[in-house]
C-alpha cells in the first residue's frame, strides 16, 4: 500500500501535476532527516543522480549548524521546493530544527501558512507528531515501526530517491536487493557472498587482530556508500554483549571507513601499504562508469587493480634495491633508501566488480552488506538491530541543552562543568 501511494506522489511529482503553493512545478527535492533517515537515502540517490528526472535536483540536510540548512536555502526558491521530514519517531532533535526552520523560511517566503501543505511531505511511524507539526497525514509515508533506520532505505524512507529517480527505477533498486535476497537465503555457503563476506571479516578481525576495514569504490557514484556502511556495520555490531546479556569476549565490529579510492591513493594509502596495521579492504569496481567520457575507464580500472596487486604482494628489501640501481641510484644510496621501499604485501583486499551500477546492481550491493552484517552478528551473538550505545548522549544532550537555554549548569563532572561553565559565560557576553 506505501509503495502503492509512493508511486502516485512521485508519478504527480515527476509528471508536474502536483504543483507548489503558488502553482509552480517542483524543482528541487530537499530530504531532511539525520542517520538511518538520512544517509541511505543520501547515498542511494548520489549513486544514482545520472538517472535524476531532469529538472529535479536533490539535496540533504542533517546537520544541527545552521550553516547547512542555511547554504541548501540560500540556494534554492521556496516556490518550487519541496520538503521531504524523515524521521521515523518524528522526535529527532535535529530533524524537527531542520524542519522547523525549513517551514518558517517556506512561509515568510510565500507569505501563507496553507503553502506548507503542498511544499512538506513526511516519512515517519508517528503520525500524531506528523500532524502536530502542521503535515496533513495524508501527506505521510509510513513504514513498519520496527525497522530501524540504517535498514529503513528500503521503505518509504526511500522517498526522496524514488523522487528523483522515478518509482521504477527505485523498484528496480528493491528488485536488486530482493534478488540478493534470494542468493542469501538459497546459494551454499561456498558460493553466498554475504557469508564469504561476513566470514572474512570475522577472519581478519578475531584471528589477525585488524582493528578497521576500509571501504574503497573505484566508482565517483558511490562515494558516500562508506559513510553509510559505517553506519550500518558499527551501529549493528559495535556491541560488547551477547544476546543473553553475558560479554563478547573476542573482537566485534572493526572500525569502518572509507572513500573514493582514487583519491585515497593520494592521501591515506600510505598507510595500507607501509603502516603498521593491518587493514583489510574492499575494492568496488565498475567495468564502466555510470557516466563515461572517453579515455577514462581503463585508467580507474588500471588502478583500482594496480593497488590490489601492489598491498598483495608487496616490495622486498631486494627488489627495492634493484629497482634503485636500475634508476640510477649509486650502490651507496640504494642501501641507505631500500629499506624505506620495503612494502610487507599480504594486506587482504576483497574486488566486488560489477557492470555498470544500475538501481539493481545497487540495491544488490547494499543488501549485499546488509546480510553481511547479519552473518557477522550470527557469528559473534549479538543484537544487530538494536544500538542502545547512542541513547545516553541524547538524554544528556537534551538536559544540557535546558540549562544552556536557562543560562545555568546542573551538577556534572569537573570537566564538562569547566566546559559548560566557559560556553555560559562567553553566552552571557562576560
Ligand atoms: C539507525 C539509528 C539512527 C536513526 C536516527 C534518526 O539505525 O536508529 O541513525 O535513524 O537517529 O531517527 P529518526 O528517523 O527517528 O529521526
């Protein structure tokens, strides 16, 4: 029924049926939201931009600074922008503020407090805050309460990429990822990549002690899968406790990190190859870009190769001098740099190579490390669809915030009291 509904809004959207207040076409997509409501549905339609309808532009806003509400706004006419609140308790602090200011630039803008009901959409389980945020419930999207967000890209939470993309495009991205389903729950074990996946991070983390995993795509679309995938591995398992309660006691969850690879190679690939850690990393290639332009693609691909080759088997000590001698380097000089040259090899890398990245091949690629997480979770016994870990900083965020508002610190410890005690005092302009 949600994609039922899904479908007719994008369909009026795209179509140019549904208007703005002041009867114009919508052109820009704004998705408001933080975490689970925000970086799936981020990465999933930065992925896919080269399938954006034309006219429509898609934008993100999460962050509390009013700076990045601020420069989307700057940028944008009230007139023709609409307004995507997702937030599956519709409580989140920073999504209300967000939204909250939002609304009040839409309605000094178009000078009506009505223009809100065609310019704010919302995708959230609770509709009674929907409504009392001023969002006709007929304008909301549900989704069962009980996925959590860093799964929720899947649901109505997908709204603002079916936005830009149009509904079959976002149905072939869940078709993908039911078909990754299916190859979980049906493939042997040899042969299912989310259990080859899984266990090879297992490998790594519990029997060579590799603290992180890196995430590296050699494809510009999907720059901001590590970022998602950080969020879905290490709030899944970054737990310390099995399910009954009792302690882990072997390593979970790596630190998960990442970005394009190109560009790490420049910059934080030193590491991979000479550092003291040892990393573990996934290549994501694409036999060909979402957009080519001539000469590129054998260039990515060169490299994307060149590097698993070079953290696989290395440099020795003898190689390095030799390679020395045969640029030139005096016997003297060759001995004294040789030993700097030498790169240990054996730093696992796992390739997921693709055609082209589809919605389909996306949506297989995210469920693909969905299930990953779930195998791990197996394995170690934890709880991967809870993270009571981020509870305690909201709580205390909330307090805090009171007596920032009153002017006035309640009991903490001596450091937070001399931090709080500072920020008082610059507020209250001594
Ligand atoms: C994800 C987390 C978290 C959540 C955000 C936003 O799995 O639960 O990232 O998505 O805190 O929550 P709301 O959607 O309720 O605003």
């Amino acid at each position: 029924a949600v994609l039922a509904s899904m479908r007719a809004f994008v369909d009026t959207v795209q179509d140019g049926t549904w208007r703005g207040h002041t009867g114009k076409r919508i052109r820009d997509v704004v998705n408001i939201g933080i975490g689970g409501s925000d970086l799936g549905p981020a990465m999933a339609a930065t992925a896919l931009e080269a399938d954006w309808a034309p006219g429509l532009r898609g934008h993100f806003v999460s962050n509390l600074d009013g700076a990045q509400i601020a420069g989307v706004l700057g940028r944008l006419d009230a007139a023709t922008t609409l307004f995507v609140v997702a937030s599956k308790t519709f409580s989140t602090q920073e999504t209300l503020a967000n939204a909250q200011s939002a609304r009040r630039w839409l309605v000094d803008a178009l000078g009506d407090e009505a223009a809100v009901a065609r310019h704010f959409v919302a995708v959230s389980t609770n509709e009674e805050r929907v409504r009392a945020f001023g969002i006709d419930p007929q304008n909301m999207f549900g989704f069962w309460d009980w996925v959590g967000g860093r799964y929720s890209v899947w649901s109505a939470v997908g709204l603002s990429v079916a936005l830009l993309v149009g509904m079959d495009a976002f149905e072939d991205f869940l078709a993908g990822a039911h078909a990754m389903d299916e190859h979980f729950a049906q493939a042997p074990w040899p042969d299912n990549l989310p259990v080859i996946l899984g266990l090879l991070g297992v490998w790594y983390t519990d029997f060579f002690g590799a603290q992180s995993h890196v995430v590296l795509p050699y494809d510009w679309a999907l720059r901001l899968l590590p970022a998602h995938l950080q969020q879905l591995e290490m709030e899944s398992n970054g737990k310390r406790g099995r399910l009954d309660g009792t302690p882990i006691d072997v390593d979970t969850c790596p630190i998960v990190w990442g970005g394009p690879g190109n560009n790490g190679q420049h910059a934080f690939y030193q590491l991979l190859h000479q550092g003291t850690r040892l990393v573990p990393a996934d290549f994501l290639v694409a036999r060909e870009s979402r957009v080519p332009v001539s000469g590129h693609q054998p260039a990515v691909l060169a490299n994307a190769f060149a590097q698993t080759e070079a953290l696989m088997r290395g440099r020795t000590q003898d190689e390095a001098y030799d390679e020395l001698r045969a640029g030139g380097y005096s016997t003297e000089d060759a001995h004294r740099l040789a030993p700097h040259k030498v790169m240990p090899g054996g730093r696992p890398t796992t390739t997921i190579g693709y055609d082209r990245l589809t919605p389909e091949i996306l949506g297989a690629l995210v469920a693909l490390y969905e299930h990953k997480v779930f195998v791990q979770s197996v394995i170690w016994d934890d709880n991967p669809f809870d993270q009571w870990g981020v509870e305690l900083g909201k709580r205390l965020a909330g307090r805090m915030l009171g007596e920032i508002e009153a002017g006035e610190a309640g009991p903490h410890d001596p450091a937070t009291a001399a931090l709080l005690a500072r920020v008082l005092r610059m507020r209250a302009g001594d």
